[in-house]
C-alpha cells in the first residue's frame, strides 16, 4: 500500500508482503496504547509511518486497510489501493452467504496448489450469485449513489449536532453511518432512541452501548433518506434535554 503525502511517498508495505500489527507496533512504543488517537497531527502520523517504513524487524501479521483510511484526512493524504481486500455479506447482495479475498497475483500465489482448503471455497451458486450482484452494483452505479447519499446523511446530522445536546457526533462512508450519543456506554439511551424510531417508523440498533448504526441498503433513493433523516431528527428532538 503506497500512501501520498504532499510530494512524497511511502510504501509501508514489507519485502514480506504484510504490514506492521497495532501489537507490535505498541510493544516498541511506536503508536499509542489504543492505536490511532482520534485527534493527531498529520506531520506527527507522516513520521509515525516512516518508523514503520524504516523499522528492520518484521512480523507475519496484516495491518487491515481500514486501519489507515480511517485515520488519513482525504484532502491531505491519498491511498493507492490495499495490498489484500477481504469482502463478505453484501457481496451476495443478502441473498447468499458468500465471502471473497481480492489481491494481486504475487500474492495470492504464495499459497500454492494443495497448501490450502476450504469446504466451500469455489462454491458454483455462491460465485454466481455473487457475480450476479456486483453487476446490478456496478450497472446500477449504487455505489455512486451510497456516496453521494451519504455525504447528504452526515451533512444533515452535523446540522442538527450543531445545537444538540443528545447527539456529539455522527461518522461513517457510505451509507453505512453512525452517531454517537451523549451518555455512557452503560446507559439505555441509545436503546430507547432505537425504540422510538421504530415506532415513528424507521430500524436502527445500538452498538457499543451509545452508538446508534444506520445500514439502508444500497438502493436507497434520495426521497426515502429525507424520509429517513426527517424520522431520525424528530426522534432525536424528543430526547433533548
């Protein structure tokens, strides 16, 4: 994985062909004890990635993609692609249990021919109904539409975080969105919140206590997310304090 920051570039991927652990990276005082911090300063992580670059020791253990598009600011910093792209649930378009590993072929032919088996690795239906789906994905640009849907959802939930006191911060990509409660992970906020959209019309779950996840599927039009953000704003005024 090559990350672009100002005019240089940084290849933080081993000869090996994995990235550093959160672990081992902790042990040798490179990182902070939970990771990346939520707030940091992007000369700071620019340095941090150069001591994984230049650190001689190696480890057979990946550090997975999301770890760092969640934490690079996109107007700053750019990444290539992910050495290896695992993918599951949704790539059957719910219809099928099916999961796929996607990298290049110097490095998925590291396993070599009777190194490795699956009892349903290369299942007929499954690969069908998942081409099946990631065609009606690509077609239908759903992928566009999550993105631009998305940015919507969170522009109009900051909006109301703006003067709110139940609700400290929504995140996501996509649509796949969160917001973060202004309670404890111990409080039953959060669940009576989801048990009030579901009466005024909309599902939702907790998670992590104070947190309250919103997945729509993908084919979401943007009359149903005004629906929906109408629902979950008039939910969220009856818990004001």
């Amino acid at each position: 994985m090559v990350i672009k920051y100002k005019n240089y570039k940084i290849d933080i991927v081993t000869t090996d062909g994995f990235l550093y652990p959160n672990s081992y990276l902790q042990e040798r005082n490179l990182m902070g004890k939970k990771g990346f911090p939520e707030s940091y300063d992007v000369n700071s992580l620019f340095k941090f990635l150069l001591k994984v670059k230049n650190s001689q020791e190696k480890v057979y253990a990946p550090i997975y993609s999301h770890q760092v598009y969640d934490v690079l600011p996109s107007e700053q910093f750019s990444v290539d692609r992910p050495d290896i792209l695992i993918l599951g649930k949704a790539i059957s378009g719910g219809t099928y249990p099916v999961s796929a590993v996607l990298c290049d072929s110097h490095i998925m032919d590291v396993i070599q021919p009777g190194q490795h088996g699956s009892t349903f690795g290369g299942n007929p239906m499954a690969c069908t109904v998942a081409m099946e789906a990631l065609e009606v994905i690509r077609d239908e640009k759903l992928t566009q539409n999550a993105r631009s849907l998305g940015k919507r959802f969170r522009a109009a939930l900051q909006d109301y975080i703006m003067t709110s006191t139940i609700v400290k911060k929504v995140r996501g990509k996509g649509l796949l969105n969160a917001i973060v409660i202004n309670d404890s992970e111990e409080s039953k906020t959060a669940w009576n919140i989801c048990m009030k959209l579901k009466d005024n019309g909309l599902l939702a779950k907790p998670t992590h206590g104070n947190i309250i996840r919103f997945a729509p599927p993908l084919v979401m039009t943007e009359a149903q997310l005004e629906e929906c953000i109408d629902i979950i704003t008039t939910t969220l005024k009856a818990f004001e304090v």
